[in-house]
C-alpha cells in the first residue's frame, strides 16, 4: 500500500508542471497544438526533395514524440523558417591536388514561438554535413546524405526547442 502511495505521487509530480515524455521534451500543460510551416529552400544550390523533406521530418518528430496537435497555423508552438545552404565542398586533398574526401552541407534558419512561453522563443541558424569519399558519384547517395543531416538537424531544432538541455 505504501508503495502504490509512492507511486501516485510521483506520478502527481511529474506531470504538475507539465508534460513530460520519455523523448526527454519538457513541454508546458498550457501547449496543446504545434504547426510547422513549409520551409522554402533558398540556398543557392537547389535540392528538389530537401524542402519537402525537411518539413515533413519536423512534422513527424513532433507529432510522433509529443502529444501535440498539428494546426496548420497559429499553434502554441509554431516553426517557420527556410533552408539557407545546401553545397558541396572537398574537404581532403590529396598530394596529387585531387580531392579524397567531400562535405555536403545542410543551413537551415529557425525561427520558433512559444505563444505560452514567449522567454522560450528564438531565432537560430542550424547546420550539420556530412562527408563521403570523392570517388563516389553523390547522386547515386545524395538523398541517403540528406537524410542523415535531416535527422541530425531535426534532433538539434527539438532538443533547442522542447528538451531545455
């Protein structure tokens, strides 16, 4: 008996403050919608998928680790932003002027807003890459790249957003 009573209070504590989910996000009682709007690629080198590809993601991290309710406007959590970058570079040279290794590289610019929180709120530039040896074509692993940095950033803009680390 004395256990169950443990129980029920610790279970009153971690959710009088908020909501609390094993994903680690620290989300306010008061929040109870979330909408994420269509992030435009404006980087100079255009990826066809990658705007459609990194709303969808954010989209889902959200609506599968939360228990929010996606709105297409005016959510207590709202996201908005575009893509900023998207570019290529070697990043390793050989001595013969060649290059071993190449980056592909991913900017994206957040801005997000707590309508219940509004302190929470920011403006941020996110960025992740990742390299791939240069004798490979990039088409032929270019959306496997992608979506590894998708995911990378998408763990980053949740993290700054709802986790508070």
């Amino acid at each position: 008996m004395v256990k169950l009573k443990y129980l029920f209070v610790s279970i009153a504590l971690l959710y009088s403050c908020g909501v609390y989910t094993f994903t680690g996000a620290d989300i306010h009682a008061d929040i109870e919608t979330i909408s994420i709007a269509f992030f435009q690629n404006q980087a100079p080198l255009m990826q066809p998928i990658l705007s459609q590809n990194f709303t969808n993601a954010l989209q889902d991290r959200f609506i599968q680790q939360t228990d929010l309710t996606s709105v297409n406007t005016n959510g207590d959590l709202h996201f908005e932003g575009y893509i900023s970058d998207y570019n290529v570079k070697p990043i390793s040279i050989s001595s013969s002027d060649i290059a071993n290794q190449n980056r592909l590289s991913i900017k994206v610019f957040l801005r997000f807003s707590n309508l219940v929180e509004k302190d929470k709120s920011f403006e941020q530039s996110f960025s992740r890459y990742a390299d791939f040896d240069s004798s490979l074509n990039l088409s032929s692993l270019e959306e496997e790249l992608i979506d590894q940095i998708i995911t990378e950033l998408i763990e980053d803009i949740f993290n700054k957003a709802v986790v508070n680390w």
